[in-house]
C-alpha cells in the first residue's frame, strides 16, 4: 500500500515575527482578511498587536467558542461572505484556528455539509489561510483538520485544503498565557507525540519530529509554566506544539478518544482532558505491548529507559505543571461515564492506537482516570 508523506506549510518562526504579517499578506495577494478570534484574546495586547496592523481595515469575528459548534463556523462564514473578505487569519489557541480555517468551507462551498462530509473532487480553492498560534499545544496551525462539535459530538472536518498557507510563530504573543492555561495546551502537545509516535501507522518521519518534540517538552514546558517572559522556552513550546501537529498525521490513540468527549459533554479543556487520561492509556497499552514506550521515556531524559520508567517520567512531568489528580477533582461525575464510553468508542482516534481497544475498555480507563 502506498503511503503520502507531505510537509507542504511555510513557517515563519521568532520573536517579533508578527510585524511581517502586512507584508506577508500583500505578497499572498490579499487586502480584506478576515481576523478570526475568540472573544478571551480581543482583551489581550496579542490581539491588540495584530489588530493595529489592519488600520482598521481587516474585519474582525470575535464570536469562536472555547469548544467550537457549527454555529461558530455558520456566524464567521457568514460575516466573510457578506464583507466579501479574500482570506482569513486567525489568531488564538487551538478553538479560533480551526474556526478560522474551516469557514472557508462554509462559505466558499456552500453546498458542502459538515455531518456528511464529502468535498467535491476538483473544489475551487479556498481563500488563503494565514494561523497566528497563541498558544502552544493543538498544533492545529499546521493541521489538515478543525474540530467542530455537531450534534453534540466532536467531529473531524478533513481536507487538505484547509492547509495554512502561513504560519506565524511568535513567542512574544503567548507570554500572556497564564500557568494553568501553559499547562494546560502544553500537555496537548506532549500527549500529541507521545500517541503519534506510538501510532502502529507507518510513518517514520513523523515518528522522529515526536521524539524530537518530547525532548523540546521535556526540557521547555516547566520553564514556560514556572516563568511565562522565558521567551526561549515560549519558543521552544510552540515549535514542539507544531511539530506534535505535523506529526499527528501518522494518527492519535486512545487518550485522544478519551479526550474528546470530555470536552463536548463535560466542558473540561481539551489539553486537561489529554493529561489526565494519557497515563492510564499509556499503562494500558504497556501491559499489552511490552516496549512501546522505551524511546519516549528516553526523549524526556530517562537512559536507558523501560516502559514503567516512560510513565513514570511522563506523570512526574504532568505533575510538575500542576496536572496531578483524576476526572473527578474536575467536576467529572461517575454518573456520566457511560455516555463518555460510548462516545469515545465511536471516536476513531482509537483505531490506530497501539492495541486494539473495545468500548468497555475505555469505559475502565475512565474509571482508572477518575
């Protein structure tokens, strides 16, 4: 069977970086952008330096929830349409990227639905896409995807047209981010290399930019929770929460179909849900495929490593960041369980997992995550 490798997104990386955004965008051809955002960021001097560049000729959607439904996606289309804009930047975390990238779809193939996804096979091509990261963890900047919850589920949208024609990585935008949040996206990204690389689909360039991804986690991820102004370590976490992106077309495991439902039905952070179920996976998958985890432990600094010394580096390093504890001490009730299980076996994250999985399985590792 023939296998794709593609790593087609230019990036722009460094401090100050930003400033090229005019520059960058008139070179794409463009002079009404879009700016997709939530409404968290506009309060923020991020939001505030990025909107200073428009002189107030870039429209702005403000409207992106902290876990995107269609109506998000239906209101941005919208407003793109309707002002005739000819791209869209969009600006935050990993909620407003996806936002920004698939509304495109909504209002430039209109005849496309979202709950039975089926593109045409020559589409027009959509309007440039210009991601601006303000976090470090979905990787979403550099992704073929958004997540969008229809109907109460979180879906996939997927389409290599929603492909970023830029990405902007500056770390001066993420030095607002609170600790927990850090924490929080942070963990995203390390749970992002850990599934991928582990993934049984064969894709070894993505299995090398996890490693590499870990050990810039590893080293970079409790500096930027201990010291938000660390810019060396911003950096570094934005560049490991790409490159988890990148490397995540090899595909995820459980913990992302554990993940998911935790936040379309209990509210919690997609980054805090990934933390808290990612060891319980991880044990799992250990106690039934002996070996599966030596590299990563050795990417977060074990020699030598075994599979319980890889855990056990992975629950020290989650707990160093402030995300020790189980589901329950973040409002999970035990009551919602069989709701989350049934929705995380139709998850297809868990198809490419390291062993196979079946719905009472997962049912258990959310009671050894409780």
């Amino acid at each position: 069977m023939a296998v794709t490798f593609s790593f087609p997104t230019t990036v722009l990386f460094g401090a100050g970086t930003v400033r090229e955004l005019p520059r960058r965008l008139a070179a794409l051809g463009c002079s009404k952008p879009l700016l997709v955002t939530d409404r968290g960021l506009v309060e923020t001097p991020a939001f505030r330096t990025v909107e200073a560049m428009s002189q107030g000729q870039w429209p702005v959607f403000a409207g992106v929830t902290p876990n995107p439904a269609e109506g998000d996606v239906e209101l941005g289309a919208e407003m793109f349409r309707s002002l005739e804009c000819d791209a869209v930047i969009a600006l935050g975390g990993g909620s407003a990227l996806d936002v920004g990238k698939v509304l495109r779809i909504r209002a430039q193939w209109p005849d496309v639905a979202f709950r039975k996804f089926d593109p045409p096979a020559s589409p027009p091509p959509l309007a440039p896409c210009i991601t601006i990261p303000t976090t470090a963890g979905t990787g979403s900047e550099v992704g073929r995807s958004s997540v969008v919850i229809l109907d109460g589920r979180k879906a996939v949208i997927f389409h290599p047209a929603l492909l970023a024609r830029l990405v902007i990585l500056d770390p001066e935008l993420t030095v607002g981010l609170p600790p927990k949040l850090t924490a929080a996206t942070g963990a995203d990204a390390l749970t992002h290399c850990v599934e991928s690389y582990t993934s049984p689909e064969f894709h070894p360039m993505c299995e090398g930019i996890a490693l590499e991804g870990l050990r810039l986690i590893a080293d970079a991820l409790p500096r930027a929770v201990r010291n938000g102004t660390d810019i060396d370590a911003r950096g570094k976490m934005q560049v490991a929460a790409m490159m988890g992106g990148v490397a995540f077309q090899k595909d995820l495991g459980a913990a992302h179909s554990l993940a998911h439902p935790l936040s379309s039905l209990c509210g919690l952070h997609h980054g805090t849900a990934n933390a808290l179920c990612l060891p319980a996976v991880m044990e799992f998958n250990a106690a039934r495929k002996p070996g599966v985890y030596p590299r990563v432990g050795e990417s977060l600094g074990v020699r030598n490593s075994t599979d319980a010394q890889a855990i056990a580096a992975v629950k020290k390093l989650l707990a160093d960041i402030g995300l020790a504890g189980g589901l329950r001490a973040h409002g999970v009730e035990p009551s919602k369980l069989n709701a989350l299980a049934d929705q995380a076996f139709e998850d297809g994250c868990h198809k490419t997992n390291p062993v196979p999985v079946t719905r009472d399985d997962l049912y258990r590792l959310y009671e050894l995550a409780m």
